[in-house]
C-alpha cells in the first residue's frame, strides 16, 4: 500500500494533475483542437476546461459548437484525460450568452432610488414601488413618512422626497445585446437549465461523470449593490412576508440610509437574507439538484468572494452557496491577493457535506494563442 501511494505521487492520474480554462476564442475546428489537447498531454495536464472567451467565431451551443465538444471529448478518452464543461458564453453564467435573457421576464432588475428636492419633480408610475419624504443628511435619513400611493407631497423645510422603482438592467454586448439573469428567478434558472445542461445532456450525457466530470459555473451573482441600487426580483415582497411575517415596502429607506440613527436596521439583515436565500435556492440549488440527478459534478465559483464583506454584496454568503456545489471552489488570482478566508469558507463546506474542494488559479496574462488559432507542437 505504502508503495502504491508513493507510485501514485511520482505519476499522479489524471484526477490529480492541472487542468487548464482553455480560451475558446477564435473560429472551433475539431481537427486543431484535437491536436491542442495531444500537446495538454504532452505537457503532463490531467484535462482541460472547455471556456468560450471573447472573440469566439462559432455559434455558442450551436450544432458546430457540440461537434466540437464531442470532438475533444473523444479525444479525451483516448487519452485518458478528463474533459470538464464550462456553463456560459464569457462570464458571470446565467445569461447563456444572451439565449435566455433574450425574454425581459427573465433579466436581472434593481430597486433605484430617485431624490426629489421639489414637488414638481415627481409623478407616479407604475413603477413605483413606494414614495417616502424624509429628512436627509449624508447616509442617516430621519422623520421618514411613507405617501399614500399616487399621493403629491409638497417638500419643503428641507426634506426630500424618496421614490422607488425597479429597473430592468441595460442591454449590453457582454451578453451578446441582451443583460444578465435574474439568479432569483426560479424560472429563469429553469430556464437557464433547459437551455444550457439539458442542451448538453442530450448531445454527450452518456460521458457524465467519467470523461466529463463537470461543468464549472462562474461568478453568479444576484446583482450588485451601489448607492442608490440594490437587487431585486419581483417575488421578493412576497416571499420576504412569509419568511419574517412583515411588509419589505414600507422600510425601503432602511435599505440605503441609516433610519433615525438605528445602530442596526432588522429589515436591512432580512432583506439580505432572503435575497441570499432566494439566490441559493433558486441558482445553487436547482443546478446542483440537476447535477446530482444527471451524475455530473456542479462546480465553479462565486463573484466577489474575497472577504464576508465583499461577499453581501453580490452573493450574500458564498458558504451558503456550496452547499449545493459537488465540488466547490474559488477563484484564486494569486497575482493581486492571498484569499485566505475564502479558502477556508470553502474547506469548511467540503469537509461538513463531504465533498472535494477545487482550486481555479486564474493569471490574467495575454493569451496569444487560443483555440482558434495554431498553436506550435
């Protein structure tokens, strides 16, 4: 036994070796990508991370696209090495390159705050979600009065008129002209799931769980928190009521300002955590139920998980999130910081639910040669 395991350092299988993002950024063509993983091989790499970057010049999840996975994953096999998906075109995953969120129903929204110094300046909408005037100084608002919908407040004495309404994100080309998912959404990640994993258990769900271990998610996240923004989904009142038994509407200022100088503010600690909950149970969830069922390992990593703080966030809490991952990781770029709570956030999970950590070590140096192009022998 003790000799076995001193062989197994000195030749390690392919579980154990490096597996690089290998940039998918140019024009596939099987022949050329075949010949790039005979020389990941060579190199002594265990497999590889099949990751659509920018500049790709095939169809993403296109009938091209697959004859090129189903390419290298016959490659693979021949050379026992382990071909391992990537769940989006670019990043942060949810999107599927745009093919999901092409339906508004389904695209990523904030609650927006707009300040009113005059009467005039205000109209209802049906947008609204809720008006308020209050005195504002800095970040701590004080005499908060909400207004009876379609209410006209004459502001004056100095106090300012608060109105909030959700805001679908701008179209951008990140998402190929469409935005992000509503990771809150439930069905939208169904969506996002019939989409992306079934497309790809159809054409190669006989390899799951041997040749193709999993498929990496990357930076999900619920949206992110500015002055003057903050997530949102259109289920939220509701299923705040029923997690703390109280309306969210009415405390929207609490959101972004200290209310008469409460040191903690209840409905800010609930909002975050039901939007946390909601973001778990309706990305982390569902995907690693799907994977769970389909033999695949869900893996990948959340955005902004360098410290707790930077985590509420985006994600609210990243340990909550593994929970549902086969195989959770980080994302390590060694080049800027050592993330040491992440990593031991991580551990923590793997070691409660018995599951094996992952590492991503990602250097974002200039890739001059890719998938799409010649790579010398």
């Amino acid at each position: 036994m003790k000799e076995k395991y001193f062989t197994d350092f000195r030749s390690p299988g392919s579980e154990f070796r490096g597996k690089p993002f290998w940039a998918w950024n140019g024009k596939l063509e099987p022949t050329e990508l075949k010949r790039q993983i005979r020389i990941f091989h060579r190199m002594g790499l265990g497999g590889f991370f099949m990751h659509s970057r920018v500049g790709l010049d095939t169809e993403y999840l296109g009938e091209e696209w697959f004859e090129c996975v189903r390419a290298c994953i016959d490659q693979a096999q021949e050379l026992g090495m382990e071909a391992w998906l990537y769940d989006e075109d670019r990043w942060p995953s949810g999107a599927a390159g745009g093919l999901v969120t092409s339906n508004p129903d389904y695209r990523q929204r904030h609650l927006v705050l707009d300040r009113h110094d005059a009467p005039s300046d205000f109209e209802w909408t049906p947008e609204t979600l809720a008006a308020f005037t209050a005195d504002i100084e800095g970040s701590a608002a004080r005499d908060v009065r909400q207004l009876e919908p379609g209410e006209r407040a004459k502001v004056q004495n100095g106090k300012t008129l608060l109105a909030f309404r959700v805001e679908i994100n701008a179209l951008t080309p990140w998402h190929n002209g469409q935005t992000y998912l509503d990771t809150m959404n439930e069905d939208a990640v169904k969506e996002f799931i019939r989409v992306t994993h079934e497309e790809y258990s159809k054409k190669i769900g006989d390899d799951f769980g041997d040749i193709v271990p999993g498929i990496f998610t990357d930076e999900p996240n619920y949206g992110r928190v500015t002055e003057g923004r903050v997530p949102w989904t259109g289920r939220l009142p509701d299923v705040f009521r029923r997690r703390y038994g109280y309306d969210l509407l009415p405390h929207l200022v609490e959101l972004m300002f200290d209310v008469d100088d409460k040191e903690v503010s209840r409905p800010r600690y609930h909002y975050y955590d039901c939007i946390t909950q909601m973001f778990v149970d309706a990305f982390a969830r569902q995907i690693g139920d799907w994977c769970e069922l389909n033999n695949i390992q869900h893996t990948g990593h959340v955005l902004a998980e360098e410290t707790l703080t930077s985590q509420t966030g985006v994600v609210g809490s990243a340990m909550r999130f593994y929970e549902y991952m086969q195989a959770p990781g980080i994302d390590i770029l060694t080049e800027h910081r050592r993330e040491l709570n992440t990593a031991k956030q991580c551990s923590s999970v793997a070691n409660q639910f018995g599951r094996k950590m992952q590492t991503h070590h990602c250097h974002r140096a200039r890739r001059r040669k890719s998938a799409g192009s010649n790579v010398p022998a």
